[in-house]
C-alpha cells in the first residue's frame, strides 16, 4: 500500500502529477483547495509500491476483506450515506484498511474520504462561528470559550447580536457570567476584531444566524468573514435530509468556511448525511458536538471517532459484527 500526498497550483496540475507517478491505477483519497495560498492539495493511493507485484499474502487476504467491505457497506448505508459517499469509503477502506479489524478498516476508510483539522487552543485568527439557525453556534461559542482555551491566553467570547435577538443573554448565561463582550453592528464587531488584535486576543464569535436558501443573507455572511481578520467555522446540525445538508454546507463553503464543527450528533442515530454532506462540501471536520450540555466541552474529530460514531448507532446485523471487533 503506497499513499502520498501531491500539491499543485491547479487541480488538474496534482492530477497530472499523480498519473505520471503513480500511473492509472492511483485511486484519489480527497482533494482539498489550501486557504493560505489557493494551491491544491490531492491524496492518491495505490494499493502496492511503485513498480512492484503484489505479494501472494495480500492477495489471499482479499476474500476476508470482500466480507468487511459488505458490512462496511450495509453499516453506512443504514446511516443513510449516499451511494457515491458509501463507494468512496469503500474504495478507502479496500485500499487503506486491507486486512484490518473492520472498525479499524471503517475508520482507514472515512479518514480516505474525509479531512480533520481540530482547533488549536491558541487560533492563529480569532473565529467567527456561523451558521443557519439553530445549529448551535451560541452553545459552541461557550464550549470553546470555557474548555478549550489555553488558560494563559483564554478566547473570549463575544456575541454578535446584530438583530437583537437574545443572543448576548443567552451566551452570558452559557458562560456564567453577568454580561459578555457583544456588538450590535457589523461595523462596531469589526472594531472589536480589530482591537482583540492589537493586544493578541483571540476570540471566538457567536455570529447571527444567516440562512443558506437566501443569496443576499449569504452575500451577506461572504462579506462580513472578507472584512475581518478571522477564520469563519460553520457550525452545522447532524438532524436533517441528507441534501438539505449537502447545500448548507456547500453554501457556507462558497461563503468562505473551511471547517465544520458537526452538532447535535446525539440527536440523531443516522449520521451518514450529515458526513457525506461535509465530504461533498470539502471542508475539514475541527469538532464535535456529542451533547447539548453546556458543561461538556466539544470533542476533537478524527476518523476513529467518526468510525465509532456510526458503529454505535447501527441496526444492522453487520454493525454488531463490527462491534465485537472493535
């Protein structure tokens, strides 16, 4: 099993680049545009090294794997994954996880199809949550306030109660505290950002909700994360039809989101849209929100975790087979 990671102005350039190394059998793993300079980032594997046969050994153990693959399979499909989605993990998992225990295999799979890049207790950028409403933003923004910050430089909490809707209340109540940091405007949160700079604050922003059917509302959010110096992270619900969650997160995308922080994970047993939602959309999963307490802090993602998450809420006959191996 060969794995590598190819970079390149372009896609079609890391494409390229893969076909001349790899040769046609390279099997693309994910690909992802780099925020900081726009160039591309695309994993290939293949399933021996370069210019080698493969063993006897790896392929009498491709009819065990043939079984795994089934019940990864069926386990995702329960979920509710999509078809092209439940493929992908597939094709990962045969190439990644070859001879594994099937919830390892599982996870070699989701980490070929998806991307994870938990928030640093010290953000370089202070962080704009958004989000339609009702994903959880506010009870995010409290979570990394109060359980993620490096206690030498805590993340403030700000509220962004453009609208007068509650939210200052809300987040101080969250917080525990009399009052927090809020703006009333776009202008006066700017001022804000900017201020937290100058010192080296970072803070963490519970931002109106804004709704991804409406192209002005999204305008809207596009240009409020281009005026500041922060990093938007959507915030998005597991609850909801699959292509519901596909488009949101698609929109937030465009809207200038690299990560999600994926909520209400224990508010569903299905969790295979809100994953292939993410995976479509291209963004990199930071956290998880596996409760609604406040007094509970987010969980860093990972494949392993992801991988746990579907084996636990599967029904199928599969899923219990992939449980005793666990």
């Amino acid at each position: 099993m060969k794995m590598k990671m190819f970079v390149g102005r372009t896609e079609e350039e890391a494409l390229a680049m893969i076909r001349a190394e790899m040769g046609p059998d390279a099997v693309i793993l994910s690909t992802r545009e780099r925020e900081d300079d726009g160039y591309f980032e695309v994993r290939a594997a293949i399933e021996r090294s370069f210019g080698q046969k493969a063993t006897p050994k790896f392929a009498e153990i491709r009819p065990v794997y043939d079984e795994t693959r089934s019940q990864l399979s069926s386990t995702l499909r329960w979920h509710g994954a999509p078809d092209g989605f439940v493929h992908m993990v597939s094709e990962a998992s045969a190439r990644l996880g070859a001879g594994m225990e099937p919830h390892a295999a599982l996870a070699a799979g989701m980490d070929g199809a998806l991307t994870f890049n938990p928030i640093n207790p010290r953000p370089e950028k202070s962080l704009l949550l958004v989000g339609p409403h009702g994903s959880g933003k506010t009870t995010a923004v409290a979570k990394i306030a109060r359980f993620l910050s490096d206690k030498a430089h805590p993340i403030e909490p700000v509220a962004a109660d453009f609208d007068s809707s509650g939210q200052v209340a809300r987040l101080a109540a969250l917080m525990l505290k009399p009052s927090v940091t809020f703006a009333l405007s776009p202008d006066h949160l700017m001022k804000i950002v900017r201020d937290a700079d100058d010192r080296g604050q970072r803070l963490v922003i519970d931002c109106p909700s804004f709704n991804p059917l409406d192209e002005a509302d999204m305008r809207r959010c596009s240009d409020l994360i281009s005026y500041m110096n922060v990093e938007p992270v959507l915030v998005l619900a597991a609850d909801g039809h699959p292509m519901e969650l596909e488009d949101n997160a698609r929109a937030f995308a465009q809207a200038g989101c690299r990560r999600v922080i994926l909520t209400r994970i224990d508010a569903v047993r299905r969790r295979g849209g809100a994953i292939a939602a993410i995976s479509s959309a291209r963004l990199s999963i930071a956290s998880l929100g596996l409760t609604s307490n406040a007094r509970c802090g987010l969980t860093p993602a990972s494949s392993e975790r992801i991988a746990r998450l579907f084996v636990a809420g599967a029904d199928v006959v599969e899923a219990g087979q992939l449980k005793g191996a666990a």
